[in-house]
C-alpha cells in the first residue's frame, strides 16, 4: 500500500506499507492491503506502519484516516516521523503541562494542557519504539 501523512505544512511521510496500525477514537486498527474502503478519525496517539518487515512509528496529533484498500491517507495538525521528534522539547512541554495541572486552571485551560500533555507523551513513546 501507499501510505501518506500530511500536515498544513508538509508532507510528513510517504512511503510504500505492508500494513498500518493507527489509533482511531474507538480504539486501535490494523490496516492491511485490500482492507475495505474507511474514513475513521484519529486519537492523538502513535501510527506504526510496517515497512520491510520493520516497524515504524509516528506521532500524529488526531486527525482523519483515508483508505481505500490501496492507499492509506492520513491528514492532521501535526505528525513527525520518530527521528524528527525532538525528546527534550517533548520532555519540556510535558513536564510543564504536569505542573500546570497542579495549578488553578479553568476548565477549559484543564483541556487544554491535558491536550499538550497527550501530544507530549505521544511524541516522548514515538521516539521510544525508535531508538
Ligand atoms: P510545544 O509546546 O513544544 O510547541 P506543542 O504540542 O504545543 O509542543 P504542536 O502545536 O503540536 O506543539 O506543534 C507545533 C509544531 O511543532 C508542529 O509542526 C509540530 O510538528 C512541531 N513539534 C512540536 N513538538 C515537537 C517535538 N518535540 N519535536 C519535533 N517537532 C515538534
């Protein structure tokens, strides 16, 4: 299959897959050649595709995924490849979005920070499964 990850800014990945597993919102799916045609949206959470037996993992920030059997096409706000994630910036932002938490917070600033915290936990086990 071809899988593409694009973001407003770029095309994050394109590459020849074996098979996908993606976190939708209602939990994990596995995407292999010929899987019926879907339109499912994404978790924040890591996309791994097989590629020569080998997987790789990507952090992708929610969005949709797009299949038609042949293609797999996944738009979101922001993805990167694991060897683009930039740990200590990913350590950063979650240790910050942990201390705001133990702070005063309206509700919607609770969301907030909860949603960087994901996004930060998400790119800290990207980079984990890579290395
Ligand atoms: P931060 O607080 O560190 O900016 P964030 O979760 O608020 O993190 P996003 O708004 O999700 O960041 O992303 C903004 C841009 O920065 C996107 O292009 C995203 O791919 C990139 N980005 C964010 N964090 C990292 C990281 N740790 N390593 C590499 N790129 C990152």
């Amino acid at each position: 299959m071809k899988l593409r990850i694009i973001t407003p800014e770029r095309v994050v990945l394109e590459s020849e897959a074996e098979a996908v597993y993606a976190e939708t919102i209602d939990g994990e799916i596995g995407i292999l050649p010929r899987h019926i045609p879907l339109v499912t949206p994404l978790a924040v959470g890591v996309l791994r595709f097989q590629r020569e037996g080998r997987k790789e993992p990507v952090a992708v920030m929610g969005g949709l995924l797009r299949t038609d059997g042949e293609t797999v096409s996944v738009l979101s706000d922001a993805a990167e490849r694991a060897e683009e994630i930039d740990a200590l910036r990913a350590q950063h932002a979650r240790d910050r979005a942990e201390a705001q938490l133990k702070g005063q917070l309206s509700d919607v600033d609770v969301l907030e920070v909860k949603a960087a915290l994901m996004r930060s936990i998400t790119r800290l086990k990207a980079k984990e499964r890579f290395s």
